[in-house]
C-alpha cells in the first residue's frame, strides 16, 4: 500500500484508519500516566495522534511542525516531556542517533527492524535478517541475558556517498 504524506511526513488525518491502533495505545498511554499520578492532558493526546500518524523516522521538530501544521500550540518542551513517558508506554522508538540529530518512530504497529545509516547524507534504510536476530539470542542466552529488547544500528557510508567521495 502507498500512501502519501504531507510536507511534514505524517500521513494525512483521513488516512490513517487506526483507531484500534489508536484506542489500544492511548489506554496504555492513559494506565502508565494514571500509576505516576499524571493526566492523559489535550496535549499528550495530540502527541500520541501525531506519533501513531508518523510513517517513517522523524525528529522531534517535525513532530512540532506536523501538530502546529493541525492547529495546535505545541512546545519543542512539551514534546520532549513527553517522550520517555511515550518510549515506556511502548509508543515510541528511539530510531537513530546521528552526530547531528536523533530521530524516532512510532513502535505500535509496526514489526521489528533494525537500521543501516548513511554517515554522509543521513539516509537511513531499515532492514531485518534472521540471522542477526539468531545470534543475539545466542549471544544473550551464552552470557546468561535475557533479552527485553534491542537496539542495531550499523554506521557507514551510502553508495551514492561513497561515489561523492572518489572525485
């Protein structure tokens, strides 16, 4: 399926037919803000519809840019508080850190995957191999972990980079 996005990489309110999605992380959104004594506000719902409309990795200002673009004051700060809480919730991702910025993406509804990042241009390709996820359990069970979860990042240069380089 494709789908377009908007100047700030969300995919357009009418087309996100998630409200399972939506419903499913909200209420866990909701049951992590309720134990620490906080409030699902009007604001950590917009961040969570933004998030859960993000089609691909993207930084915090365009998250910022996507719920200002839909009418809403939104704060790089109030963003940023909300973070951790939405990574916790099992929300959000920490996808990649790069020397100039970190980017994220939703985690619900989507599979598991790991990155290649381009250290010239920044492009990021997602990839999965079983046989990489294989020997991290391996790794995991010969050292006496279990895993919770990872994160696989692998740092180099894109082909079209590399080409950059040679002239």
């Amino acid at each position: 399926m494709s789908l377009s996005l908007d100047k700030n990489g969300a995919a357009p309110a009418d087309a996100s037919g998630q409200e399972p999605l939506l419903a499913a992380a909200l209420g866990r959104f909701e049951g992590l803000l309720a134990a620490r004594g906080l409030r699902l506000t009007a604001a950590r719902r917009a961040i969570v519809e933004a998030v859960l409309r993000r089609a691909g990795h993207f930084t915090v200002e365009a998250l910022v840019a996507d719920l200002r673009s839909r009418g809403l004051a939104a704060s790089k700060a109030t963003v940023y508080r909300a973070l951790p809480l939405l990574t916790e919730a099992g929300i959000l991702a920490s996808a990649v850190l790069t020397a100039d910025e970190r980017t994220y993406e939703r985690a619900v509804g989507r599979e598991h995957h790991d990155h290649l990042v381009c250290q010239g241009c920044g492009k990021v390709v997602e990839f999965e191999y079983e046989a990489i996820e294989v020997l991290q359990r391996e790794l995991a069970a010969r050292y006496g972990f279990t895993l919770e979860g990872h994160l696989h990042q692998l740092f180099g240069r894109c082909a079209d980079c590399r080409k950059g380089d040679t002239k």
